[in-house]
C-alpha cells in the first residue's frame, strides 16, 4: 500500500510527514524513538550541580511524609516488564555520576528496550549505593499508591525545573530510559 505524498517543485515526490511529537519518516529501532540516543557523559557545571541540588532539596522536603511508606526494599531499583521504567534526563544521571562515581562495571547493562528486565547498578542488596545523587524518578517513585500519587505531582514540577537548569547552559536535554543511558556507559568503557 502506497502511502499519501505530495509533489515537490522539481516534481519528485516527498511521503508526507506523519502528525505528531513521535512521527518518524522511516522506522527506527525501538531504542531511539522518541529519545534518540543517550549524549556522552560531560563533567556537569558546578553551578547546574547546585541548582539540581536544590531541586532534589525540596523534592526531598515535599515528600519527607510520603518517604515514610519507604520499605526500603529495593523493589523500585529493579525494572523490567510489568515494573517501573526510570526515566531521567542526561543532566539527572550526569549529576548521579558525578556523586557516586561511574556504574559499577561488574553490572553492565544487559541489551534491551527500556522494559527489558535490568536491575540499577548502584543497587547493593536492597540499598541505593548513590543515594545522595539518585535521579528524580527514584526520589518520587513509592511502592504506596497513595505516596505514589503524591510523587507523580511533584516529580511532574520538578522535571520541569531540571529541564529549565539544562537549557542554561544547553547541556544535559536528553530524556530518556535511565537503562539506556548506563548501556551507553558501558559501551564506552569496554
């Protein structure tokens, strides 16, 4: 089946550009679409750093009732079908990396689209090894529906806020599955 087109000038004929944010004239693995692949990691500006900090500051107050229904159990550390996606922005895992150091590398990230079964490499045991610097999906996301709830309202500010640090200085735009940023590391490294 012949899709809809148009005539250009020169009387070639051009396909017609599908609506919408995601429209893609030719198809794509799954991995790059919408997000397009993850940047390199950049060392992240001392002052986006503190403004992210101060973001992840408040986060942290507005969901200090909610972080009580907190187990602790590591469940939302580990992802897959079925399970949460952990979304950030560059600027995000940028700032996780430079707290807690590059991923472990003994954890790569196996290959997979983005809910494809993975456990975060700053998992030990039930715990975050990278808490201080953790992205906010992993600040705002509860176990608790009714904490869950509260998490989605003020992640949805604060991903705005994290977007507005990141136009600054043009740096760290990038949204996407966590997992294929980490994947991208590890790339890199090997």
């Amino acid at each position: 089946m012949r899709g809809s087109h148009k005539e250009k000038g020169d009387g070639s004929i051009l396909p017609e550009r599908p609506f919408g944010c995601f429209a893609q004239n030719t198809p794509v693995p799954f991995f790059l679409e919408p997000w397009g692949a993850p940047p390199a990691l950049r060392p992240v500006h001392p002052d986006q750093l503190a403004a992210v900090y101060e973001v992840y500051a408040r986060v942290d107050a507005a969901l200090e009732s909610a972080s009580a229904s907190c187990r602790a159990c590591g469940e939302c550390c580990r992802f897959g079908p079925d399970r949460p996606v952990l979304f950030a922005s560059a600027l995000e895992l940028g700032v996780l990396v430079a707290s807690a150091g590059p991923p472990p590398t003994e954890r790569p990230v196996p290959p997979g689209g983005p809910d494809a079964p993975w456990r975060c490499p700053y998992q030990a045991g039930p715990g975050c090894m990278a808490r201080a610097g953790r992205p906010l999906g992993c600040r705002t996301y509860f176990c608790d529906p009714d904490a869950r709830a509260r998490g989605e309202e003020v992640h949805a500010e604060a991903t705005g806020e994290i977007r507005e640090i990141a136009a600054r200085r043009k740096s760290g735009g990038w949204y996407g599955p966590a997992r294929f940023y980490f994947a991208s590391l590890d790339g890199a490294s090997g």
